[in-house]
C-alpha cells in the first residue's frame, strides 16, 4: 500500500503496516476486515485527488477504528492532518445520534455535520468510507446491514448530492438501496435488461454520433452522458407513477454550448440526427421552472431503437443549476428550506470544485469557517434532534425555539449535563437539556438587553406577547417596582419624573410604567436620561469625583465616513458600550440607536439601505463611583467579589473592608471607575448574585 502513495500519506501506511507486524492478532483482524474498506476507501479517494494529507488521515483513523495502537507517532504529523482526524472523530457522534432519532431529524444531523466540520476535505473521506463500507457489508447481519443502509440514505447521499460529488452519489444511493429493497432493486435491474457498464457504452456511442453531427453543423460544444442508477430510476416511477415502459430518460446526455440561439441549434442538429418522441419537449429557457432552473428537455429515439434524453443549456445555465438559485440538490429533492444554507452549500460546492494546484489552502478554510461557521449554532435536545440559532443566542433563548410554553416554564438549564445559568451561550454540538417548572412564569428581566438572557428577537416578542396579556395594573406596579430598585442602586433615588415620560414618547407615569413591564424601556434607559437632564444650581460646588457625568455626545464614529453629523436617539438613549447602529436622516446627519430599538427595527423594515455601521469612538470616558456590599461573612467572599468586578472589565480604584462579629456581617466600601449606567448596573447586579451577599447598591 505504502508504495503508491507519497508524503504524509506514505509515511503513515508504513506505520500502519510497523503496527501490524508488530501484532501478529491485530494483523489478522485487519486482513479479515479492515484492509479491504481501507483499501477501496484510499482507491475513491486518490480518483477524488484530495491529497496526501487527506489520505494520511483516512488511514490513521481506519487503524485507531481497528483497534490499532500506532503510539505517540500521531503527534509528529502536520497540524492539517491532525484537524482532518479530529473531523472523521467528531463525525462518530453524528452516527451515534442518528442510530438513537427519528428519521425526520436527518436533516438537522446533516446541518450539524456540516457545521462541526472544520476542513471540506473531511467530507470526502466520510463519503469514500461510507461507499468501501456498503461494498463490504454483503455479508452483514441484515440489521447491522440495514442500518448502514438507512444512514447512507439519511446523512450521506444527501451530501454527495448537494456538494456535487456525483461518481459517489450514484454509487452511495444504488448500494443502500440494494440492502433496504432487494426485490426492487433486483426487478428494476432485470428490466434494465443490461449492466451498467453496458448502458454507459451505449451513451458514449451516442455521445459520438451526436458530437460529429454537432461538429459537421458548426457547433462546438460539451458533451457528457448521464446514466440513470437504478435508484434514480425507481424514484422517477413512484413521483410520477410511471411505468418502466413509459421512462424516457433512462439514459440521457447533456450539451452544454456557449449562448442561447445555439442551444436551439444544437436541438435542431439532435432531431436532425435522431427522430424525437412527440410530448416529450420542455423548454425552459423560455419557461424557466420556479427555481429559476433553465434548459431544453427532448426525448429521442437513439442508436438501436432505445429512448435517450438530451438536455442542453448554455455554460452560465449549467453553472447556476448547479451552484446558484437553482442548485441541482435543491431542483432533485424538491425541497424548499432555509435560503442562506442553500446559498452557502452552493458556496461550499463551488468552493470543493474549483480547487487546483495553486489555491491557498489555509485562505480557502478560513473562508469556509467564516461564512459557514460563524452565523450559525447547531444544538441538540436531548432526543438527539437538531435546532439552528443565530450565533450568541442563549439557553433560554433555545427553551423558546423548542416550544414557547417551554420558554415559558423554564427555570433552568444543562448544557452537557453541566447546569449553567440562562444567559449561558452554548456552542455547537453542545446538549441542552431546560428544566422545566409546572405553571409558566417568565421574569420580567428577561426582557432587559442589559441582563443578556435573550438574544433573539422572536424569543423577545414572546415573553412581551406573556406580559401583554397581563392587566394594565399589574404591568403598572411591576414596572414602578423595577425602575425604584434601579434608582436606589445607582443613587437617584429622589429623582423627579414628571418629564420623563414625554421624552420617550409617553403621555403619563403609567405609560412609562408599563412601557418598563414590557421591555419596550429600559430602566438603565431612564436612570441616563435623569442624570442627563439633572442641572446643578448655579452656586452648587464642583461635583464630587464620585459623581458620574453624562457620556461625550461626539465620541462616535461612523464606518468609512469622517466628520459626519451623529444623533443619538431619544427612543433608545444609547451609552457608551451599547451595541449601536446608525440610521441616515433627511436633513439630521446619522440617527445613531442601540441594536436592539424597536424603532430601529421599524425603519429596517422600511429602509433598509439606510442603516449604516457605526461604533464608539476612543475618547468614551471613564467615572468613579463608591460601592457598598453588605453580605453574610465567608472565606472566600473577598476574592469572588473581586473575581465578579473583573469579569465585568471594571477598575477596582480601591477597597474598604470590614466585619462585625456579633452579627456575622461583612461591609464593604469598593471604589469603581466605570464606562457609564450599564456597566454600574452590570457589575450591581453580578455582585448581589454572589452567594451570602445581601445588598449591593450605589453610595451617594
């Protein structure tokens, strides 16, 4: 095996074959089994040109899957063939997850494989075996047989069919379905009354006859056959409830020309040269299909009475059937879905078929791991199903993607088995298990932006829809009640509110109120505007330098403009820090909102050309603030208290501690310099949730 092979590939058959000898058991094992896939796996492979690596990894992960102990030698290969060996093992789960789901989550395991995949080349190797593999079983146990069968037509034929690798689609499909349908399979290669190998002679005689006549017209063009497998022809029959008698594209040939007037002079030569089939012509370059699909269709009477279908498109059509809107998967398996996976599945397939000698590898994969990779999350439940949300979405954010009384309910998670708090963000392939209470119970404070608990949208409006229903009353008080604990934190306990309100637009206390219950205000958002507005008399001394100042109003910056005019929006109040975006006014300059303002959303939704990227210049300042925390004496109370201000990237200017020992309390005075409201809040709040503390709030 080692000697036609090169490099990494190389090196790693000779070890393979050290172990071996080395272990006159495991070398018999191997010669029983492992040999022979190994063998027909590197075979698809080298006809795949994925590279010495690539095959260096398929041989290493066939010997640890054999039980074959190769020792520390693994460590001394490159690092892209370690990352190809860490893909075929994280590709293990996928098979464990499907052989304990439904079928109807098939698609959700393909998401998922394709999302934990880090190298495109591992999904070559992962085809190739699973072929080698179904060659092999024969001689299986039918269940173990049939269940490598179903997960070929679950996971893999899928892949190869919307990545484009047709010679291992075909090939994957026909073997799978020879094991789950032998009758079939058996019936429908009887009537086919022929090998394969003598069908796909026939199409290329007919490939020559058509390429003179299309030559002694003048035409240059493309010809490839397309040899229907027996599965593909047994599809067709149950769609459109065919006879085999009644199929006209059992064999079919494909042209490919340069423009559209020859795409109809190529037609004119194929009938020309060989009787058509009256009803069996579809133009869809005049008519194209509703995925934008386009081609001409005829079926003809070809060499030796047999029907044949020719289809024939321009160069651009074939390329946009294959990788653009109409992505050959797509028009194949009928199925609708998500837009951007398809787009970039297209993307990934243009990606595997313009590879040569001379791409950088290293530029393709970080292309691959920013486009794929990064929008995206992938998690399981705990049956095993698969769901997708946008990167930085939370635990509880998953609870109501599942189900919204599940959102609802919710009163904790497990990530792993490990239980995290809600806003915890898994990661892909992560378990989440939600912990469910008996009577629905959201909180108010998910709805903050500031507490981080939801990170979607749909998840928002599901838990404002909770609180809605709720009486005016109720919404009222429970509003009053989160603004007071906010204003006692942050010290503007006696602040006066009667402006307020019209600032965001509400006509009364209790609209703002309300307005507090449902989210749609923040209290950070009113606390901001209190200071703001807060003028000092006119003899009043210099503020102390514990006081916090109101924000610079120019320390913005606009993405690739200079000296533009900037507003900060009264609807939403953003500070430094808050994630912003910039809407272009008639006449103000940029209108510059938090990310997530409802009114931001609103002018998205009417203009969307208009939004424009903007952030937080460097000259945002910084202001110092006194802290008192009371809290139950502990050891170790001391070091998480400091441990929580880190986390929250605030500077400890100073601390004063000190206990009463009759009580068993421990007071201290910790001096802060913060960016602004938000981050005083943030740090509050991560303070009172530590345990035994009993009060954190703001001295004044």
């Amino acid at each position: 095996m080692a000697r036609s092979l090169t490099g990494e590939a190389a090196r790693a058959a000779r070890l393979l074959e050290a172990a071996l000898a080395a272990d006159p058991a495991a070398s018999a094992r191997w010669q029983l089994d492992g040999g022979a896939e190994l063998a027909a796996t590197l075979s698809r492979l080298e006809q795949l040109e994925v590279g010495p690596d690539a095959l260096a990894a398929c041989i290493l992960h066939a010997a640890a899957q054999a039980g074959i102990a190769l020792g520390d030698e693994l460590a001394s290969f490159p690092a892209t063939v370690r990352e190809l060996l860490e893909g075929q093992q994280a590709a293990e789960k996928i098979w464990i997850l499907h052989a304990g789901t439904a079928r109807s989550s098939a698609e959700g395991l393909r998401r998922l494989l394709l999302a934990i995949i880090r190298d495109l080349r591992v999904v070559f190797i992962l085809l190739a075996r699973q072929a080698a593999r179904l060659q092999q079983a024969a001689g299986w146990p039918g269940p173990q047989r049939d269940a490598l069968a179903q997960l070929t037509f679950d996971i893999h034929a899928p892949l190869a069919n919307r990545l484009g690798i047709w010679q291992l689609k075909w090939e994957l499909e026909d073997l799978a379905f020879r094991y789950l349908q032998p009758d079939t399979y058996k019936r429908i290669a009887q009537l086919l009354d022929e090998r394969r190998g003598d069908r796909e002679s026939w199409i290329e005689q007919a490939r020559r006859q058509l390429e003179a006549s299309l030559a002694q017209a003048g035409i240059r063009a493309q010809i490839s056959g397309r040899p229907k497998h027996i599965y593909s022809i047994w599809r067709k029959m149950q769609r459109k409830g065919l006879a085999f008698s009644e199929l006209y594209d059992v064999r079919a040939l494909r042209v490919l020309v340069a423009d559209v007037p020859t795409c109809y002079l190529a037609l004119g030569s194929v009938h020309a040269l060989w009787p058509f089939i009256p009803g069996e012509f579809d133009d869809y370059i005049a008519n194209p299909k509703g995925n934008h699909y386009q081609s001409l269709h005829t079926a003809v009477i070809g060499p030796g009475g047999r029907p044949l279908e020719v289809q024939i498109r321009t160069h651009d059509m074939h390329a946009q059937a294959e990788l653009g809107v109409a992505a050959h998967w797509r028009y194949k398996e009928g199925g609708g879905g998500d837009a951007g996976f398809e787009r970039k599945i297209a993307w990934m397939r243009q990606l595997l078929e313009s590879r040569d000698e001379h791409d950088d590898d290293a530029a393709l994969m970080a292309g691959f791991r920013t486009d794929i990779m990064d929008d995206r999350v992938y998690l399981l439940t705990p049956k095993g199903e698969v769901k997708d949300l946008p990167r930085g979405a939370t635990v509880l954010d998953f609870a109501y993607h599942v189900h919204t009384d599940v959102g609802h309910r919710c009163r904790g998670a497990k990530v792993n088995g490990r239980i995290v708090p809600l806003n915890h963000r898994p990661e892909t392939g992560d378990r989440i298990e939600i912990l469910t209470g008996k009577t629905a119970e959201p909180r108010r404070d998910w709805l903050s932006a500031h507490h981080g608990f939801l990170a979607t949208h749909r998840a928002r409006e599901k838990v404002r829809a909770w609180f809605k229903r709720i009486d005016l009353a109720q919404n009222v008080a429970a509003g009053r009640a989160l603004l007071d604990r906010e204003l006692r934190r942050v010290g503007l306990s006696h602040a006066q509110l009667d402006t307020i309100p019209a600032l965001f637009k509400l006509r009364s206390a209790e609209e703002l109120y309300e307005a507090l219950a449902l989210g749609d205000v923040t209290p950070g958002q009113v606390t901001r505007v209190l200071h703001e507005r807060a003028a000092p008399p006119a003899a009043a001394p210099p503020p102390a330098p514990a006081a916090i100042k109101a924000p610079p109003r120019g320390s913005l910056v606009v993405e690739g403009v200079g000296n533009l005019l900037t507003v900060l929006a009264r609807c939403c109040q953003p500070l430094p820090g808050d994630p912003i975006a910039g809407f272009i006014t008639r006449g103000r300059g940029v209108s510059v909102h938090r990310s997530d303002c409802p009114q931001l959303a609103r002018l998205r939704a009417r203009d969307a050309s208009r939004l424009i990227e903007v952030e937080w210049g460097s000259s945002a300042q910084s202001y110092e603030v006194d802290v008192l925390l009371r809290g139950y004496d502990r050891k170790g109370l001391l070091k998480d208290v400091t441990a929580a201000i880190a986390a929250t990237h605030v500077h400890l200017v100073g601390v004063h501690s000190r206990i009463d020992q009759a009580r068993g309390i421990a007071e201290m005075n910790l001096g802060l310099r913060v960016a602004d409201f938000g981050q005083l809040s943030d740090v509050l709040d991560r303070l009172l949730a530590l345990p035994n503390v009993i009060e954190a709030r703001r001295i004044v």
